[in-house]
C-alpha cells in the first residue's frame, strides 16, 4: 500500500470565514491586514508565511469544531502558542486556518496525592516554574525560552538543561488530551505512573512538532522541590579540557543537575547584551555546573567530589554560588545567550545537533574550525552534559547570496559530522521545516517511509500542519 | 481512507520451510512435533496454539530475511523470548513462523563513558542486573521476573517495583534496531540523551507487544550503582490504613526506591512455597520499602522521615534490614508472590490495572469485597507506590463453566471499577491477547481506530503478530 500526501487544499472562502465567526465570534477571527506579523514567522526558522486566518480559542470543543470543519473541507490548519520556536515549526507554509492556543492558558489542577499539575496548552513554562515552586514542588525540564508555551515545548520535547539528572520533557507528561485532525478528542495516558495499555500515543505525540494532534491539555509528572540547590562556575584554560571532563563528571556518583559549557566570546556578547559583568571571563571557557538536593552535608559532599575532578582536569578554580544573587548572576547570563549572540549580527541561524555525550569535544572542535574553513563567526553554547549543543551560524555583513550558500555548506558539513559520531539532527529544536532535508539524509528512505505512514496513520488528508518534519 | 486488516494468510507449505532451512540451517527450525510445548503458550495468557514453525535466529540479518520472505507471502510471523508473558502477546493465534530470539543473547558493548549497555534481544534481566552491577553500574527496571528477556520486557513496557523513583523500562530505552514487517532495519534513537529528530519510533516500539517490529538490538541507559539501600518492612492493622500511608509518603521529600504491599495471606503462600520464614506474619497488612542512595546518612535521614510517617498513620512497628541477608529474606519472598499464590489453586487469571496512587486503597477494598460478593478466592498485591496492582483470580475447585463465567463477570467488574477510578487497563503486563476487549471498552472507537491505523502503518499486511493488542 502507497500512501501519498494531499496538497490539493480548499482556499479558505468567505463561507468559512462565516464558520469560524458563527463558532468563535467576530472579535477572535482576524483575517488579511489583521493578522498580526508574529503569526507569519516563529523566532529563527528563516521561513515565512502568513496564515488565511487566526483564530483565538478558548475551549477543545471549539478545536475540535475547528478541525471538524477543516477535515471535512480539506483546509490546512497550524496549531501555535508563543512561536518561539527555531526551525519553523509553527508557520503555515500551506496558509489555511491558524489556530492560537494562548488564550487556553488555565492552571486546571494540582493534585498534591497524585504529584501532577493539569494545565491547558498555552501556559507558559515560567508560570507553571512558579506555581508549582510556590507550592513547594518541582517540574524538572528548563528549557532556556522561558516564555514558551508548554503545549509547544511538549511539541517539540524541548528539554532544556536539567536533563542530566532530571530527563526530558516527554518524561514528565503523564497524559494529554488531544484534539485529532478529523476533530475527534482523545485522552493518551493519564495521571497514571504506569501504562502498558496500548501504543503510547502520549509518547509519539510528544516531539510531534503539531503534526499529528493539537494538544488541549497536558498533565504533568511533579516532584518534590529539591531543599537546595548550588551552582559552579568552573573556568579552564581551553574548551577542550573543559568537555574532556564532563564524561569524567558522569562516571562519578555525583550526578550534576547541570552541566553546561561556555566559551569567552559569548560570555563578553551576554555582558555586552545585558549590561551586567559576569563573575569571571578571564578564561577561554567554562563549565557551569547545578546541584539540587535535600540537604546541604549531600550537595557539598557531591560538588565536592566533582569540583576535585574538576581540578585534576586542569580547571583553573572552582567558583561557588550559594546565594541566590550568585546564582542569578550567572543563569541570567546563561539564559541570555541566545539572545545576546543574536544581538551580535544582522542575522542568524542555528544547529541542535545531540552527540554522545564522549563525543561533545570532538564535535565543538569541529565547529571552532569550521570558523576558518568557511571563513565565518561561528558561536556555540549548550548542554554539556546531555551532549546537546547549540551551534549558531552568524550572517553579519555577507550579501544575501553569499549567506545562503555559506550557511547551506557549513550546515552540511555540520550534520555530516553530527552523523559520524552517531549523533542526531536535534535534541531539542525539532525539526520543522527548516531541518528536514538534514533528516532525510540521515534516516534514509526505509525510516521517513515509516514516519510518512505514522502521520497519515492519524492525518489521512494531511491538513495538520502540513510540509513539516517527514514531508 | 479506511484501512482494514489481512485476515487471508498463506499457510506454511514445504516450499517456505525449505527456505527457512536453507537460510538458518536443518537443526535451527522445528515444525510439527519437533516444536517444544512451551512454545505454544506464555505463562498464565489463557491461550494456546501451536505455529507452524519455529526458527531460532542468530542475526539481525536472518531475521530481516525471514520478515521479508514472510511479507511477500503474506505469513505471521510472532517474535519470542522467555515466554513469561501473563496475557498471551506472544502466543500465535493465527500459527505461521514464531522467530525464538532467546539464543540472540550478547551483551555487545558497555560503553561507560555514555553510561549505556548495548544487548540484544535474548539476554535476560537477570544477566543485565548482574553485568552491571559487576561494573559498578545499575539498571533500574526491576520487573518481578527476572527471567524475562529484555526484548520482551521493552516490548511490554513492564516497569517493575524501583517505578516509583526512577520509572519505567521505557525512560531507560535510548536506542533500538528494529526490523519492520517488511524486513528493513532501522534504528531509532542512539547513544544520545535528548533526541527530537522526527517522531518517537523508539517510544511507540516500547510496549507494542511485538506488534510493530522485532527488536534486535537496544541501547539502555544506566546509573551509576547507588552504594547504599535498605529496606522497611512496615507492619499495619490492616490494608487500609498501610495504603492510606503512601500519598503521604509521596508527599514527603524522601522519595523511596519501591513501596510495596502485602497482605498475610499472601505472605503465608510465600513462606509455605519456599519453605522459609518471613520476619514476620503476625499482622494482616505490609507495606515493603527500598531506599538506595550514595550515604549511610542520606538514606539514614530518608528512611527515618518516612518511619515516622508510617508511625503516625498507625503503622504497628518498622523493621530495618539493612544487611544483604535480611533483604534477601524479605525481597527473595516477595519474588515468588505470583507462583507461590499460582501454587495454592488450580488455575489463575490476572489483573493488571493501574490507577492513579491516591486510588489504590480504593480498588484493593473493592477487589476483597469482590471476593464475597463474587464468591471466589481473590488475591492481590503490588506497587503501591506507583498504583499498578495484580490481582490474582483464583479458580480453586470451580469446573470449566463455572469459572469462565465467574472470571468473565469479576474481570469486567474491575475494569469498570478501575475506569470510574481514571485508572487503565494494565500498568506493565501489556494487552495481548486477553485483555483486548476491556481495552476496546475504557478507549472506544475513535482512539482504537487510531491505533489501528498505527498498526497498518508498520505492518500495512498485518502479519507481524496478528490478533493482538487493538484487533
């Protein structure tokens, strides 16, 4: 059995403009010069496209109406949230109805037995950070784009920098509600801690980039909030000694929260960006380093024993920050890089790669030389301990057609190398529209047949967010 | 598009078992009376039937063979490891060629910087635990049979007791090679800790119950060996009350490894069984707890909060064991739950559920009420701490008749119990064979049908293990 893709789409007409108005009312239907810029493009996918119409919903049943309508009408519909995502997963290549998730933006329940907290799709990951910190409980993944939606991050399993200790995103999602392409409503998982009863929707919708269902509402796994936590910010005479130790770090007992690297020119771009100093940027890189516990005898006793490693390693010093001033000195910093970086030049584009995590040295060596190869500034920062990396390619003053035919060449190199060392094309970005031509090559034909089949398993007329990921 | 499954198989004639012997040799492929008993049945699914052939394997390669001749000729094929299944996955229901993996059993490589194992499919859980452990290193899974292979054991999701801290079989699945029904390989996942390239075929292979694809090979992530864990034997008055105990237990900021219960009749099974005392049997309720951690101190601290808990919810006493003949006294009784109850009857069927843990006093109490109410001799024990029961229904001296009528009524009254509870239809032991319809009744037709579609999607002929999980 072949199974093809539609592109044969209905343009949307005035009668379904009439659909949507009757649904929703006049005042959250917007079309033509009303739709706002932000809804043509996310935050770096170098793709645009504005949308037929944006429609603010409130409630699943109102998605569910939506997606009925469209199914039966053939008509491309994008889900979306705060659009802060990086490879262009939230822009409608194929027009159509766009449908906003924001304002579905309700903390449901916390249920203390049970350790979850129910949310809708458009709470932002800082509001859930402080809810559930509030009540004295923890939600692990941390993402850097704070202002993401979470409905988006579990579409992307973004995992952010606790995924050393804590996992990913999809490890803490225990169920969701899911609006269908053909509208029907569905709940995968639940506050369950265990689940043997059938595929794992819940886990194949995770990181689906809105491809296969509009998530409604999620329910999250909590944890007790760690007592303590403490940061060390670690400088070394060069990068190199810096990643050399962190395989070392993960053979201990001692399991950071955190480990992240970082090299002297985005240090000097963030306290640039900022206006701040940053504690130290004498060095030519650094590790910066978490740890959360329970007491203070254990989390001294663990950064101990990898501040010793540390030092056997070649660390210059070991600076501690105790003290939550300390502390948001440097994260303020950290969580600024990107944009900092982006601050530094007139365009730019990145790489999400994930390498095991021995194989991180190797690859950041790669791309500190690739800056003399193609003769272009080049800047990394990213999860040194969970081997993914943020790799930015900066346009500065090239013309037009010099940038795309250098970002292409240094993008194929990247990903090549990403491959030889048994990497992956993301770790945390997805893959979008801007990515799939590096998925392509590396999966081949045999895998992508299987992913194609996967997506018209649940969108048999291909009108959720079409042209993205495996298309 | 409506898709619909291939009922009309080719059966096994001389010409495709010459094809068999001619790829895997005469003495690696049985037919007729040569196969094995055991072959046609798992542990307690309550079904039986005999394939047509059984091959042995020893190779990706051989069973890519074998899954592409079988694809052209339209043959089931149903992989297979230990056989210690408990609702018949891996029984063939429509005969054909039954691939035994159990002989594909090396540990291929520890790779200590990533902190992954790589195996195939034969190699038992116990061999696993033992491997690494003799590294200094530790897989968390722990399901109650250890005999298990881990192909089968990934292919059920089955959790195991350490769910509560450190989850599922699924969170400890970084990679696997599969081979799809048409006989290409592919692998998904890697040595990588974060991974959004495209969506999750490592995440949906993980408890398909062999429906999906074969795995022929995974990549588990490991821990470093927790140096230190003791264990709690917490006698209460009655269940009730040790079950009430563990939300706040949850609650409380010393997450233990596994919290268990169990009832005395349970225990007296256990002690006749194995002809061996259990430290105590004087009261009717237990609630059974692992703590593990890197020092005596930490752990120390952990346990003694949660005793105190226990106490003042009217726990009776708390016995430590803290040395390895204490632990094994306690947890080597436990391991033989299922078969010492097993040996009490004549014959016994199971149940599954999971629910969410706040709810699990509910269901237990309902689960003996059941027994009188049913007239039949109901036992149950499991994961209190993450709300995944198994409950035992025993058919004692009951005839043929009398049972599957009495076991039909008891399963669908606590699946409808389990359902009101926001619970599921099995927490670790899978769907298989046996448990279809309560599946079919919590989910209905519009999420079945998607799984359906997932199904044809790997296996558009279905033919890799027909007659299971959501047909």
């Amino acid at each position: 059995m072949e199974l093809t893709y539609t592109k044969q789409y209905k343009k949307l007409d005035d009668k379904d403009i009439k659909f949507l108005k009757d649904l929703l009312g006049e005042d959250r239907v917007f079309t033509g010069k009303d739709i706002n810029d932000d809804f043509s493009h996310d935050e770096l996918g170098g793709v645009s496209k504005y949308p037929d119409a944006v429609v603010n919903v409130l409630t699943t049943e109102e998605v569910s109406k939506i997606m009925a309508y469209a199914y039966e009408n053939t008509i491309p519909v994008v889900g979306r949230g705060s659009g802060t995502g990086l490879v262009g997963s939230s822009v409608p290549v194929e027009g159509g109805i766009m449908i906003n998730l924001t304002q579905m933006n309700k903390i449901v329940e916390l249920d203390e037995e049970n350790l979850t907290l129910t949310v809708e799709p458009g709470v932002l990951l800082m509001e859930i950070a402080k809810f559930v910190e509030d009540h004295d409980l923890f939600y692990p993944p941390d993402p850097g784009e704070k202002s993401a939606t979470i409905g988006g991050n579990i579409s992307t399993n973004a995992g952010g920098m606790r995924a050393v200790k804590y996992g990913v995103t999809r490890d803490y999602v225990r169920g969701l509600e899911v609006v269908l392409p053909n509208g029907k409503v569905i709940e995968a998982g639940g506050k369950v801690v265990k689940n043997s009863s059938g595929y794992s929707i819940k886990d194949i919708i995770c990181g689906s980039e809105g491809t296969l269902g509009i998530i409604t509402k999620a329910i999250l796994k909590l944890l007790p909030l760690p007592k303590k936590a403490i940061s060390l910010l670690v400088p070394f005479p060069n990068l190199e000694k810096a990643i050399n130790t962190v395989p070392k770090i993960i053979k201990s007992k001692s399991i950071p929260t955190a480990i992240e690297f970082m090299q002297r020119e985005v240090i000097l771009a963030a306290e640039e960006f900022l206006g701040k100093k940053f504690p130290d940027n004498s060095s030519d890189a650094y590790l910066l380093l978490t740890f959360d516990g329970n007491s203070k005898e254990q989390i001294e006793s663990d950064y101990e024993k990898v501040a010793d490693i540390c030092l056997e390693e070649g660390a210059l010093d070991v600076y501690i920050s105790d003290t939550d001033e300390r502390k948001e000195a440097v994260w303020s910093a950290r969580g600024a890089f990107l944009e900092a970086v982006k601050a530094t030049t007139t365009e730019m584009d990145e790489c999400d790669v994930v390498v095991p995590r021995n194989k991180v040295a190797e690859f950041v060596k790669f791309t500190n030389d690739a800056q003399k190869q193609f003769n272009i500034r080049i800047r990394s920062f990213g999860h040194a301990g969970d081997g993914n990396l943020h790799v930015y390619i900066l346009r500065d003053d090239l013309s037009k057609a010099e940038w795309d035919k250098k970002l292409s060449d240094v993008f194929d190199a990247m990903y090549k190398k990403s491959q030889e060392l048994d990497g992956l094309v993301s770790g945390e970005h997805g893959i979008g529209y801007a990515k799939r031509k590096y998925l392509f090559r590396q999966y081949g034909n045999d895998y992508m047949q299987l992913m194609k089949n996967i997506k018209l398993a649940f969108d048999p007329k291909n009108i959720l967010n079409p042209g993205k990921v495996c298309e």
